[in-house]
C-alpha cells in the first residue's frame, strides 16, 4: 500500500480542494484510480458527514469505493499548514489520503488502515519524524505502518 511515488514532502498547497485534485490525478496517473470523480465524491461526501482533520496538525481523507483498483495511502506533508476545513480550530500538514476498493474486505481493511495511522500519530516523535524526516526516512516510517496493516505480506 505504501508506494514511494506517493509520497510527497514539501507541497505548497494550502487549501483542501486544490490538493485534493492534485492527488486524485496523482492516483489515476499511477492507476489506483479507474474513475476520479468517483472516488473524489465519496471522499466529499465523507468530509461531509464528518470533516477528516483529526487534530496534531493532520487530516486523514479517506474512502471507499469500485473506482479504487487496489489500497493506497497517500502521504502530504505540505510546505505551510492551512485550515483543512472552515470551521477547524488548528492548521493541518500531514495528510493521509487512504484509499480501499469497494468490496468484501473493505471495511475491515479501511478500519486497519485508519486504526494503524491513528496509533502511531498518537505520538508526537512520530509526528516529529515525519515532519523532519528526509523522503526515504519518511518512506521507512510509513512502510513499518504498511506492515502493521498488511503482515508483511503486501508485495
């Protein structure tokens, strides 16, 4: 699930929007996505039953859906942080986009995904690390996630 060409240090968006296109082209470019407008409305409709900023300067869009070929996360580290949604009391940079296709294991697999990120994020050298970290430092963090998730068995 963790692909280094889908991780990205240093963007300068700052507004929601903007970067989430950005990151559905990204998906459909690599072939994670069959279908972008799909999976961008369930990642709407999502923020709209409850918005994604989770606090500690992240937000975790996420969804589910055919138009996903396979599991994905995307990670964003942004330049500047910026107000994910109006009415958030904190800005985010560190974004998680997880991405999981409709199916009979979705849910289970979406739920593994979001309760991995969450635990580790608890922790502020992790959130530090990432950060800081260099691409390949932030891609060995986030691969030790994708082991947690997958067993080690993702490849």
């Amino acid at each position: 699930m963790i692909d280094e060409k889908l991780i990205f240090t240093g963007l300068e968006y700052t507004e929601k929007t903007a970067l989430l296109n950005f990151c559905y082209k990204k998906l459909k470019e690599l072939d994670y996505l069959s279908d972008i407008s799909e999976f961008a409305d369930e990642i709407k409709k999502r923020e709209e039953i409850m918005p994604t900023s989770v606090g500690f300067g992240v937000a975790i869009p996420h969804g589910r859906c055919k138009a996903v070929k396979r599991p994905f996360i995307v990670f964003i580290k942004s330049s500047e942080p910026f107000f994910w949604n109006r009415d958030d009391s904190e800005k985010s940079d560190l974004i998680f986009m997880i991405g999981v296709p409709e199916g009979d294991n979705a849910s289970n697999m979406h739920l593994r995904i979001l309760s991995s990120i969450s635990k580790k994020l608890m922790h502020y050298e992790f959130r530090d690390a990432l950060r800081n970290g260099t691409d390949k430092e932030v891609y060995q963090l986030l691969n030790e996630i994708d082991q947690t998730i997958t067993g080690g068995c993702n490849k």
